[in-house]
C-alpha cells in the first residue's frame, strides 16, 4: 500500500507541473498575440519566424527598424533580378570590370633590416560598377545610395584582391597567413547605378628587399602589390582612384629609425604561365595569347634611414676605443701590454655584437669599413707598442750624439790582436733613448692624421651619396600620383 501511495503522489506532482507549463504557455501566447495585433501598422510584411520572439522586450530605435526593412528588401530584389554572385559583371561595352582602388595609410609599424620585411597598417578601398544591381530609387524610399550589412560580402561579387608579397596579414578580429581569408567587409555602398564601394582594414606584413651597401646612410625603396588572385586582364582591370577620393594618403606617421621621404603609386601588367592557347596559336601565327595577364597596381615608398642610433652605439664606442689606444701607449707602466689586448677584445666585441643585429650579405656595408679600419688601427698600436718594448729593452747605456741624430747605433768591441785592425768580436743592435722618443711621437702623430683624414672622408662622402635602387615597378617616370608627406615631417 505504501508502495502505490508513493507511485500515486509522484505521477500526481508530475501532472501538476504539466498544467502549470501548459498554463505558462498560454499566457506566454496569449501576450504574445496582443503584443502582436498592437504593432501590426510597423510589421506587416514580418516573416512567420519573427513571431517567435518577443517583440514587447526588445528595444530597437526607429533607423535600426529601418534598416532592417531595407536589408529584408534589398535580399528581395537580389532574388527577384535572379543575383549570381559567383559571375564577373559584364560591362556594357565588353570590356573588362574596371576596379578604382584608393588607399589611406594609417600607420608604418616598422621597418627591419634584418628579416628585410616592414608592417603597416591600412584602409583600402575598392569601387566598381555591376550593372545587374541597378535599381529604382523608389524601391528603397527614393534613396540612391544604400549602407549594406557585412553578411553581403557573400552575396555579391567582389575582386578577389591579394597581396603578392605579404609575408602574414590580419584584420582586427583574426590573423591569417593567406591573403584572401583576411578580407573582412568594414562598409559596403551602393548607389543606384549599380557602383559598389567596398572598404577594409587591413594589416600586412610585407616583405622588402633592401640594399645595405651604405648602411647606416641607406635609403631603402619598398612596394605593395596589389593584383587580382584568379581574374585575368580581359576580366578585371585594377586603376587607381582619381578626382575627389586619392589614391593614396598617409597619416602623420612617426618611425624610430626612418622618414617616409617618398611616396607614390604605378601600374603594370604581370605576365604568368597559365597555359598555351593552341587555337590561338595556330589561327594567330604564334602571337601571344594574354589569358597569362594580370592587372597589378604598385604602392612605392622610399624610407630614409636615420643614423642616429649608429652612431651612438657603434661610431662614437668604436671612435673612443682608438682614442684609448693611443693613450695607452703613452703610459710608462708595466699593465700597458695588458691594457692594450683589452682594448684589442673591446673593439672585437663591438664587431660580433653588430653583425648578430645584421643580416648576412656577401658585400662590404659603410658601417663594415668603419668598424674595420678602427680595428686595424688599434691592431698596429699593440705591434707598435711590442716593437717599443724591444726597443727600450735593448737601450744603449752610453748615450752619445749619433751622428745623423736620428738613426741607430751599435757599439763594436776592438780586439788588437796580430794583425793590429779592428775585428769585432760581437755585435748587438742597440737604440738611443732620442731615436725611441722620435720614433714614438712620429708614429702617433701618423696614427692621428691617417684616423683623422679617415673620419673626414667617411662622413664627408657615405651620407652623400645617393644610390638609386633600379626597380621597374617603381619608376618614377611612370608614378600616377604622390602622396602628400607634408604632415610627416
């Protein structure tokens, strides 16, 4: 009996809780139908789905209202002209998609020498014109340009822009290694005559080949390719932007170790081996077939490299190691030899600590000829200062005038034997304390001229020259615009 009591209670608490959510359920409805019947002059066209949702707890304001509307009407209209957004818009003259690109450079990162890449961050934008999407304004409340949500970069075509020396690039939610996944839509427009607008922000790492022959007073010229992944020319054409939007601007940008002194933009046509047209081959007699052609647009800059910090960290240490040389040898102590090989292990260092922080090239850099004729002229001072010792060690105790004044002297033993001639019976080269002094102060003063006359032409000639890296994507006879860097310096 206890048994079926216990059964009963819980089959009786669990109709109970049924009720009371069949209860809840249908005031739940029944709120939901009076919420609904009140805001029926707002939402006639609402789907059947929107009905699940409590639209009494929701708070949106009047333009989110609208734009919903718009976005609900916009896909309409794309369903109804039929929309392909895997097909390249054909223009009405045949000719390839014409795609204006402007760009505004917000930030230069860095500039590295040593893995011969730089980082910046960018706004590119893009335009063209599909002429499927032309519409009435009277379609979108007599509006002739629309503001399209994000969700469409999947439903309308757009260039399959990349950039072919970016080592890594991200936007500002992910990162990613390849060139096509980072585009993430930040505004799209179109207007009325089917012109989209289509914006991104975008940050790249890309790669720079660099010259470092007059390094530290280098100047370095790097580019951006921009050029479509898989649309050849008689499909897209990239140009840059002209009239009101520019194509290109930078933001006061402010680098540690180098100046934006040059910036400008080029185009070119990128030749591939995509294949041979066999038809054409023959039909044509063997003229080339530019299914192989792709537009490529070029963003130029030229970075002058400060010397600042060279000079403080390898000029000015190395300059004031040969300084102490020559101190050194002036000392009369015993430590002067040791003094000398710390020096010799000083400089050194300076050397290995500098090319650890520089890429390994084949050819002789400006920062390689100072270092190394430091190094050298320190390494005489310690061979002159073991020729001084020998030579103090084998000064002559008498110490009459030579007659020259200046050249040595040795002393001969006279033995008078039979033959009554001098013979000499042992001979040792000996040196004047005069001709020591002498010999010491005019290899100082060589040491002081040669280093002078050395600084004198090394920062007279290397910061004076101006080496121009031969790139023909670059030219600058052919540039289309410069940038305005009146704000950068």
């Amino acid at each position: 009996m206890m048994r079926r009591s216990l059964i009963s209670l819980v089959v009786l608490a669990a109709l109970t809780q049924v009720a009371q959510a069949g209860r809840g359920a249908l005031v739940l409805k029944t709120g939901r139908d009076a919420s609904t019947e009140e805001d029926d002059d707002l939402y006639d066209d609402e789907e059947e789905e929107e009905k699940g949702h409590d639209i009494s707890a929701s708070a949106f304001s009047k333009d989110s209202i609208m734009q919903q509307g718009e976005t609900r009407d916009f896909l309409q209209f794309l369903q109804r002209i039929a929309y392909d957004h895997r097909q390249v818009p054909e223009p009405a003259d045949g000719g390839p998609v014409e795609v204006a690109v402007s760009i505004v450079v917000s930030n230069v990162r860095s500039v590295s020498e040593v893995t011969m890449d730089y980082s910046l961050e960018l706004f590119y934008r893009e335009s063209w014109r599909d002429q499927r999407l032309q519409y009435s304004p009277k379609l979108f409340k007599n509006k002739t340009e629309l503001a399209l949500h994000e969700s469409y970069s999947t439903s309308l075509w757009y260039p399959d822009t990349f950039v072919p020396n970016a080592i890594s690039s991200k936007n500002p939610r992910k990162q990613s290694i390849t060139h096509r996944s980072l585009l993430r839509l930040e505004l799209e427009e179109l207007d009325h005559e089917g012109r989209i607008l289509y914006s991104r922000r975008l940050s790249l790492l890309a790669s720079c080949s660099m010259d470092l022959t007059l390094f530290p007073f280098d100047s370095q010229l790097c580019k951006l390719g921009i050029e479509s992944y898989g649309y050849t020319a008689d499909k897209v054409v990239y140009k840059w932007s002209k009239g009101a939007r520019a194509a290109l601007k930078l933001d006061p940008i402010s680098l540690p170790d180098f100046q934006i002194t040059e910036a400008y933009v080029t185009s070119r046509m990128e030749s591939y081996a995509t294949g041979v047209d066999f038809l054409n081959f023959f039909l044509f007699l063997g003229h080339r077939n530019n299914s192989g052609d792709y537009s490529r647009l070029y963003v130029c800059f030229v970075f002058t490299r400060a010397a600042g910090f060279c000079f403080l960290q390898l000029i000015i240490p190395s300059t004031a190691v040969v300084i102490t040389s020559w101190v050194s040898l002036w000392m009369e102590n015993e430590t002067s030899f040791q003094d000398m090989i710390s020096i010799i292990l000083t400089i050194t260092f300076l050397l290995f600590s500098y090319n650890e922080v520089m890429p390994r090239v084949s050819y002789l850099k400006a920062m390689d000829v100072y270092l190394g004729t430091c190094f050298c002229i320190v390494f005489c001072a310690l061979i002159k200062l073991a020729f001084v010792k020998y030579m103090r060690q084998n000064v002559s105790k008498e110490s009459p005038k030579p007659p020259s004044g200046f050249l040595p002297f040795t002393t001969i033993q006279i033995d008078s034997g039979n033959s009554g001639l001098p013979r000499p019976r042992s001979l040792g080269v000996q040196f004047s304390p005069k001709f020591i002094h002498r010999f010491h102060w005019s290899t100082q003063m060589i040491f002081l001229i040669f280093f002078a006359s050395f600084c004198l032409f090394y920062f007279l000639v290397y910061p004076n020259i101006h080496a121009k890296v031969a790139d023909q994507d670059c030219d600058r006879l052919t540039a289309e615009w410069f940038a305005d860097l009146k704000i950068n310096k």
